[in-house]
C-alpha cells in the first residue's frame, strides 16, 4: 500500500465524488446512498494514488472498500434510453415475481410443516 494518500470524497446523488470523477461501489448501491444522499450529503475518507484514477478506496465504518469510477456516456439517445427503461422494467418484473414465487413457496412450506405437526 505503499504511494497511498488521504482524502475526502463526497457522497451525493451522482455518485461519490472525488476530485471531480464519480465513483461507486457495492455498499453504496445496498444501502441507497445516492438516494439517501438527496436529503444531505456527507463525507467519506479515501485512499487513492495519483497515478490511477479508476478506483479508489473507501474507509467505510473502519473497512476498506474499493469504489469504482463512472463514466457518463452524454451521447446516448433517446431511443436508447427507451430501450435501456423497457428492459430495466422487464427484469425488475421478473425479479419481484421471482420473489413473490419463493414467499409463496415458503408459505406452502410452512403450511406443510404445520399441518403435519397437528
């Protein structure tokens, strides 16, 4: 870990900025930062080197995790975009029906289970 510095990245509901890039990571994402964010923003210490400006290491809750830079894409057009919602729709139904069918499975199991007990 030689070469590293200290800094202070901000999160926001762009992303977690650092020195005037975007990143993110896993944490972010899970807990909703970003949109968390919307109300205040707060700030996080990071680790970085000069020489590589594609990650960056977050100091979450005393842990180490790496932070991913963002590229933004300003060229992408509206059909596009349309096609990215149709489809980010199309898996998001798929996922909560997904979920409806084990809740379902597992009420059914439960059910078994009780019934057997009587």
């Amino acid at each position: 870990m030689s070469g590293l510095k200290v800094g202070i990245a901000i999160v926001t509901p762009v992303g977690i900025v650092f020195r005037g890039r975007r990143y993110t990571c896993r944490t972010a994402i899970a807990e909703n930062w970003f949109m968390l964010s919307r109300k205040k923003t707060w700030a996080l210490p990071v680790l970085f080197t000069s020489n590589c400006t594609n990650e960056i290491i977050l100091i979450v809750d005393g842990m180490l995790e790496k932070a991913f830079k963002v590229e933004l894409n300003k060229n992408v057009t509206e059909d596009e975009k349309r096609l990215y919602y149709r489809t980010f729709l199309i898996y998001k139904e798929k996922y909560q029906s997904l979920k409806r069918q084990r809740r379902r499975s597992k009420q059914v199991s439960l059910f078994k289970n009780r019934q057997r007990l009587k």
